[in-house]
C-alpha cells in the first residue's frame, strides 16, 4: 500500500466533502496528529481506520485505495 497516494486520496476526499482536519479526526474520534501523519503519508493506516474514514466521507473502501486514475 501506498501511504502518501493513499493519505493524498483521503486529504481530496476529505475536502470535496467540505470537512476541515480538524472537523474530520473528531468524527473519526482520532487525534488531529494521527489523522494529518497519515494525510502525509507518514503513518501506517491500521485496516479498521481505512473503514472508518471510507464510511465517514460516504464512499467505498476500494475507491479509496484506488491508486490508478482511470
């Protein structure tokens, strides 16, 4: 997996949704640390978060790992 093209996905999705960084790890009930290292590519996403994030900006898991734009 791909940790910065993955935390770039989440950052895009995140914004087209209209949530701030901060708005966003508070729905996640995550630390605004651990949500921006992993925005930047600087943290291992555990499984569950991936779910969470992709459940909470509405879109499915596999759209967020897509890593080719078609």
């Amino acid at each position: 997996m791909d940790r910065k093209r993955i935390g770039r996905r989440i950052r895009g999705f995140r914004k087209l949704k209209g949530y701030t960084q901060m708005d966003f790890a508070k729905r996640l009930g995550v630390p605004l640390a651990v949500l921006g290292s992993v925005e930047r590519g600087t943290r291992e996403i555990p499984e569950g978060l991936i779910e969470q994030i992709a459940g909470t900006l509405n879109i499915e898991k596999d759209e967020l790992l897509k890593l080719k734009v078609e």
